[in-house]
C-alpha cells in the first residue's frame, strides 16, 4: 500500500510512528562504517533526522526525537555487542542516546517553518558543533570511547585522511554535519537555497585549500614489521595451542630480514616473570629472526596485585624491561564500571568477572637498531589523543595489539582496523594493527594502506615494508582544535541568547496593576 504524503504526516503525528521513524533515521549513518563502507553515505545519512527534528511541534518533541535517534545510532553501530551483552546493550544505547537530545531540540531552533538568512548559516556552524560535543562527552573512556565518530566513516578516503592531519578525526565529523544540514535546507526550505548552497561551496573550498596547503609527510626511510596472527583457537588449553601456533609462524620469518615482529593481543597467556620458560623461547625465537618482538600479556602478575594486559618487547636476551600497561580499559569487557551497581550485567551477557588493573602512563619503547616504537592495546586504538601523544613522545611508529574473536563474525574487526588509518593520518606516523584473529592492517604516513589486510578466516604472519616518515602535522601540534572552536561557537550562542532574554525582558512593558478594591468591592467609589 502506497502511502500519500498526508498520510506519512499523520503518522507522524503519533508519538510511537516517530519514535519508530527516529530511531531509524538515527541508523542509517551505520553504512558508512566498515563492513559496508559506503563512506559517500555518511554526506547525507543525517538527512532524514534533521528533516525529522525540524518538522516537531514542540521543542520537547523534538529533543525525544534527538533522544531516539541517538538510540538508533548507538545500537546500530554497536549492534555486534548484542551477543556478549544482550539487553544491556540496548540499556547503554538508551543512556547514550540521550546525549542527542539537545542537538535534537538544536535542530528545530534553527531549522523549524521558514528559517531566515541568519537562521540558516548558524545552523551550519551550530549543529556540527553540537553533535561535536556529543562525540567529545562520549568519547569518554567510562562511556565505551570514542568507537564510531562520524568522521572515522572516511577512514579509506585520501582527501578526508590529508583533513584528518589538519584537524584529526574532529575535523572530518564537524565537516560531514555541515554538508548535512545544508542538504536537508536544500531539500525542505526552497527560501534558503541559496546559503545551503553557499554552505556546500565554502566546504568544498576549505576541503580543497586544506588539501593544497596541508604538510605532507617527508618519507625517509623504511623499516620491515611482521606481523603474527595465529586465527582463532578455542578449548581449555588454548592458551598454550595458541602460544605453540605463533611460534611456529614466527620461525617462518627466518631469513626474511625484519626489524621487528608483532604479536596480537592476549597472545601470552602467562606472566613472563612466573614462567621464564616461555620468555626463554620467545628470546630464542627473537635470535633466530634477528629482530625483537612485541607480545601481549593477559595474565595475573607475580610482581603485583591483579590481572595486566601489557604489551612486553622480548629481544635475543629475553624481556628488555620496556613493559606497557594498558590504560583504556574496555567497559563491561575488561572491568565492570560500578560493580557494586551494575555488576548484574555479568549474568546476562559475557561482562567481565573481574577487573583487569590499569596502567599509569604511555611508553614509547627502543625496539633495536634505533627505531621507536608507540604500543596501544585493543580500542585504545579509537583514542585520538592517545597516538597524538606517542608521536609527540618521539614515536616512528604507532602500534597497536588487539583481540576481535569475541565478535569474529562481525562487522566488528574491519571497524577496529580502520581506526589505525585515521590515527596514522593524524600524525603523520605509520601504524601496524596486529591482532590475534583478524582483521590486521598496515598504514603509511599519510593514512594508505600498506600491502594487504590479513582476514579474519588466516591463520599467518606477514611481512610489511613500512614507510617511515618525520615532521609534525597540524593535528599533531595543535591537538583537537575543532573541538575547541565548537565549544566557542555553543558558547556564543548560549551568551547570545543570554543577553536577547535579557533584553527582552528589559524592553517589555509592566504588567498592568489592577486597582485595589475596598471591603464593599467597588474600586473607585471606596465605601460604596
């Protein structure tokens, strides 16, 4: 049955009808993330939210209308976690959804009836601020990180990626807002045509100058980095058949003349220190490569309290001493936030039983014949400001170790994968992604990537012929200055209409005061 535009209105009317049509709306920007990757989707996704917020009676309906569509954000974008945390995954979608609620009502202030001339170039500042905002509170650690910002749908870009160096990831979501809002004027306000086309020009213009001007990175040198993925290895012993497998795909790397070896996350099930048997044989493997490798450690500590997962540089000696501990820990995966609270999520989903413990500080460790390496563990890989500090430090190359199999039939590792292009663009630095069951990737200096991704069906190491490349990019010299330029705007607006409530309240006339009356009741013949 075909429905008539009067007909959608009207079901629009209904509470649950637009509930339903937000949440959806809220979803669709998840085919710009990998594995669809339709990265053109992500310039118009936010079309029918806006269109829909705008067109609310009320400011009220159209925060809910913000509410739900962040909903439908958050849970299509994390639906892979439905698995391992069931229905809490749409408890966290429904609190974070509501991070939306004001950019909703922001929508209808700016956008509702027939904007003005003002109205709308507000609107394309504004709005990309709002939901910059959004991002930035939760980018978060303790509200899962910053997995799925709008901007990282352009991870395989290479105009966006020269944008990223300038303004990091911030940048490219503030950017993808704007051509948003100006497409959904376009479609519903025929008024303001004319400024939602100036809006489409001036981006277009700020990406191209970017793209012209931007520092490119100076190649000068290269480096071989291998990278060890073992695949997937069930059971109750699979610590040590998984241990035995990446031995054996390290010994293929003889002769192959490497620099350095990467194992994935959790590749070590056991503290080193309590078993210098397997310290003996990864050193004995790391004299038979003639290169260091990097493991990961997820295992209790004899030389401290609880449970690290650390990424330990073995060299032809055994251990070096360079030990980093991840900071970022995953909510509900590696500890559970309020347990004493939420701690009931561990018996409706895989939350974890107990708490890893945290590290302190990054490290930037000497991986032999002088090359300077930046480790992260798992999705500390989202965090922009994470690889901007390793750079900084001195990093030539950005690492990071990670661990998908829990969601191996999802969209879930290619998404992880991407992210390492994003960070490598923003600094200028190549980065290895190296996981234990795929995806793992390789990116160069300037975000490309560098030979082929090893799938989550290998079982492998690969060799990769890294770029090396020195100098300091915009973003990484001036950090998330998007964010700070957004927070100005939001501020102007908030002491813009700070002072028009103020004035208005100055300017309006005094309430009339009616005449007292006397006990007979007539006010002007008092006593009668």
């Amino acid at each position: 049955m075909k429905l008539s535009a009067t007909d959608w209105r009207r079901r629009l009317g209904s509470p649950w009808w637009r509930g339903a049509a937000a949440a959806f709306a809220g979803a669709l920007p998840m085919l710009s993330f990998p594995a669809p990757s339709l990265w053109w989707f992500a310039y118009v996704a936010l079309v029918p939210w806006i269109l829909l917020a705008r067109s609310a009676p009320t400011g009220r309906r159209a925060a809910y209308d913000g509410w739900l569509g962040g909903f439908g954000f958050m849970l299509a974008v994390h639906h892979w976690l439905l698995p391992s945390l069931h229905v809490f995954t749409l408890v966290l979608a429904a609190l974070l959804g509501a991070l939306w609620a004001p950019w909703g009502w922001l929508v209808r202030r700016f956008l509702a009836g027939v904007p003005s001339l003002g109205q709308v170039v507000a609107a394309l500042f504004v709005l990309p601020s709002g939901w910059l905002m959004v991002e930035l509170v939760r980018s978060w650690q303790g509200l899962g990180g910053p997995w799925g910002l709008l901007g990282s749908s352009q991870w395989d870009v290479e105009p966006a990626l020269r944008l990223a160096s300038v303004g990091g990831v911030w940048l490219l979501s503030f950017l993808i807002v704007a051509l948003n809002v100006a497409v959904a004027v376009l479609i519903a306000v025929r008024q303001a045509r004319i400024p939602a086309i100036a809006g489409l020009v001036a981006t277009a213009a700020a990406t191209s100058a970017a793209w012209a001007w931007s520092p490119r990175p100076d190649i000068d040198g290269r480096v071989r980095i291998a990278v060890v993925q073992p695949g997937v290895i069930d059971g109750i012993s699979s610590a040590q058949q998984r241990f035995a497998r990446e031995e054996a795909l390290t010994r293929q790397l003889v002769g192959q003349d490497v620099d350095l070896v990467v194992w994935g996350e959790s590749s070590v099930g056991f503290d080193l220190a309590g078993r210098p048997d397997l310290a003996d044989r990864i050193a004995s493997l790391s004299r038979k490569v003639e290169a260091d490798i990097l493991v990961n450690v997820d295992a209790r500590r004899s030389d401290r309290p609880g449970i690290y997962k650390s990424s330990v540089l073995v060299g032809p000696q055994g251990p070096t001493g360079d030990r980093y501990d991840k900071m970022r820990l995953v909510p509900f995966g590696e500890y559970v936030p309020a347990r004493a609270v939420l701690g009931w999520a561990t018996s409706v989903g895989k939350a974890a039983g107990e708490d890893r413990m945290k590290g302190t500080e990054q490290l930037v460790m000497n991986a032999g014949d002088g090359l300077r390496v930046g480790p992260m563990v798992c999705f500390e890989s989202a965090f922009p400001d994470m690889s901007r500090h390793l750079a900084r430090d001195g990093a030539e190359v950005l690492l990071a170790q990670s661990a998908t199999s829990t969601f191996q039939q999802s969209w879930a590792p290619e998404q992880h994968a991407s992210l390492a292009a994003l960070r490598a663009a923003e600094t200028g630095r190549p980065m290895v992604h190296a996981t234990l069951t795929g995806v793992s990737a390789v990116y160069g200096p300037s975000g490309e990537r560098v030979g082929s991704w090893l799938g989550t069906g290998a079982s492998a190491s690969a060799v990769y012929d890294v770029p090396l490349a020195h100098g300091v990019t915009p973003y990484a010299r001036f950090g998330a200055w998007p964010v700070y330029a957004a927070l100005l705007i939001l501020a102007s607006l908030c002491a813009r209409e700070g002072l028009r409530s103020v004035r208005l309240r100055r300017t309006s006339p005094a309430p009339p005061v009616r005449p007292a009356r006397t006990a007979h009741g007539s006010p002007a013949r008092p006593g009668r």
